[in-house]
C-alpha cells in the first residue's frame, strides 16, 4: 500500500547529503584514483528514487493511492492503516536495506576495479 515511502525517504535523506557534500567541496580531490562518494551516492540515489516511482506507479495503478486526500486509499479506515504501517515497516524497510545492500556491493566492486593493477601482458597480435 505504502511500501515505496520508505526508499522514497531514504532517497530524499541521500540525495540532500549528497547535495551538502557538494556544496561544501568535500572530496574534490579525485587524483587518487579512486571513485568520490558523492558519486557513489548518486548511484544509492538513482537506485532508490527508480525504484520508488516504478513502486508508487504501480500502487496508483492498482488504486491504491488517489490523487486527492487522504492520497493512500488504506488512510480512509483504521484497520487498513494498521496493516499499511505494518507493510511500510516489513516490506518497504526490508526493500530499502537490499537497495542499499546491493549499493555497497556495487561501491566495493567498483573499488576493486578501479584499484586494480593495470595488465602488462603484451599480445600477441
């Protein structure tokens, strides 16, 4: 019902710290060859906002969010707000830890990459 609001936040929290880290000039040294975060978290950023839009796309489709108040059709009887604070805290906070889980193995992979010595075998073409 309203499991996209939690990476939708996520994102947003993401999104702001990746601003602020900008703004100040934090890491603007990228000599060292290895990737900014502020990079690293546009990739977090564009990961969760993509997945938020597809997932409130799909609830608008399915009608469970309105375009006029309360917006979230599960607001309009409390015992259908019970279960959708449940779904948001089950199923959109475990949503928003596998995102950020497969985040840091897409950071470390890419660490790897970048930190690994360039190949110096010569071929034989």
């Amino acid at each position: 019902m309203a499991c996209f609001t939690v990476p939708a936040g996520e994102a947003v929290v993401t999104t702001i710290v990746k601003k602020t880290m900008e703004k100040k000039g934090i890491e603007k040294k990228e000599n060292d060859g290895s990737i900014p975060m502020t990079r690293k978290l546009k990739w977090l950023s564009n990961l969760l906002w993509g997945g938020s839009a597809l997932l409130a796309f799909e609830h608008v489709w399915h009608g469970e969010v309105q375009p006029f108040f309360p917006f979230l059709t599960a607001m309009s009887n409390p015992e259908d707000t019970a279960e959708m604070l449940h779904e948001i805290a089950t199923v959109g906070v475990s949503m928003a830890v596998l995102v950020t889980s497969i985040w840091v193995g897409i950071c470390v992979t890419a660490d790897m990459i970048v930190r690994r010595p360039s190949s110096t075998v010569k071929s034989t073409f």
